[in-house]
C-alpha cells in the first residue's frame, strides 16, 4: 500500500494563516447578509462583530506567518484580496443604507477608486518585475479604514448607546480617504517613474 505524503506547497495551503485568510473572505458576504436580511439593531450589531472578527483575523494571519515562518505566495496573493473584498463590500452596503450619505459619499469613492488604481498599478509593476513595498503611512491608512468603518457599522445602533458614533464614523472616514489620496500618489509616482525608465 503506498503511502501519501502531504507537499509543502499543500501544507502552506491549509496552514492556519491562510485559513484565518480564507475566513475572512467568507466574512464578507456574511457581514453584507447580516446589513440586509437581520432588521434593527441587530442586524448592524451582528454584522459588526462578524467585521471586527474579520479585522482581527487581518492581524493574526500576519503575526501567525511571521513566527511560525509560513509565509506563502497564496498568503501574499489573497491577503489584499480579502481586505479589499471586505473594506469596498462594507463601503458599499454603508452607502446602500444611507449611513454613507450626502458629500460623504465622496470620501467613499476616494477609497474605492484608489484600491482599484493601485490594484492596477501593482499587476503593471509586476509584470516588470518591480515590488512597491507597503510603507508604514500605508498601514496607518488600512487601520484607519477598519476603524472608520467600524464606528459606521454600529451607526444609529450605536448612536443609542453613545451619541455621535456615526458622526466619528464620517470624520475618520475623510480623513481615510486624505490618507488613500496621499499613498495612492505614491504608488502612481513609482509606477510613472518605473514606466519612463523602461
């Protein structure tokens, strides 16, 4: 009877940072259900702790990939991927219901409109083998982001609670977007310069 030995490239498949990446793209639809099909303060409650849930796990395939030396290219691959699935769903569902509403919607389609350019601008790169690292200001973008949308989440659910979440919501969300005005330049820049070097 022969024997089957697992390949390093299945083990990194099914390793555990790359399934806590795997769940948090499940989240996704999950948080946008929870928005539609649960009325009330529920619904926004639900989908909030499904969101924070997913935002931890962001955290955690990190930090689990780095001290148990897991990194993979699925992991590099996928990990943008879900945080985009879930940061341009959450935006849109926001808008959808009005918590986005008004001028406020603009700082929305900031948001959107640089992860799509800097989606693109990173296939261009790639296919001339040119890797734009995530600088610190970036990071600060994305956490910033998660927290925005957080605050949004809750809404009028935590407005109840505590007057003015949706208000903090709004005003983390501008100033998210000056952020992603700010890096997105960076990444265009880098991709001008690279492209006219060429």
């Amino acid at each position: 009877m022969e024997s089957v030995t697992a390949t390093p490239s299945g083990i990194r498949a099914a390793s555990l940072p790359n399934v806590l990446t795997y769940l948090r793209i499940l989240a996704v639809p999950a948080v946008a259900l929870c928005l539609l099909l649960i009325p009330g303060d529920a619904g926004r409650w639900w989908a909030l702790g499904l969101y924070l849930a997913a935002c931890f796990t962001d955290w955690l395939d990190g930090f689990l990939a780095r001290v148990w030396r897991q990194q993979s290219v699925l992991g590099r691959m996928l990990d943008p991927i879900a945080d985009k699935l879930l940061v341009g769903t959450t935006l849109l569902m926001l808008t959808c219901d009005n918590t986005i509403d008004r001028r406020n919607v603009a700082a929305a389609a900031i948001i959107l409109c640089r992860e799509i350019l800097v989606s693109g601008l990173r296939e261009f790169l790639a296919e001339l083998n040119v890797r734009v690292h995530v600088t610190q200001l970036a990071k600060w973008k994305t956490t910033l982001q998660m927290v925005a949308l957080g605050f949004l989440l809750a809404g009028a659910a935590g407005d109840r609670i505590v007057p003015g979440v949706t208000w903090s919501g709004l005003a983390l969300l501008w100033l998210a977007a000056l952020l992603t005005l700010w890096t997105g330049y960076d990444y265009l820049r880098a991709a001008v310069r690279t492209a006219m070097e060429r």
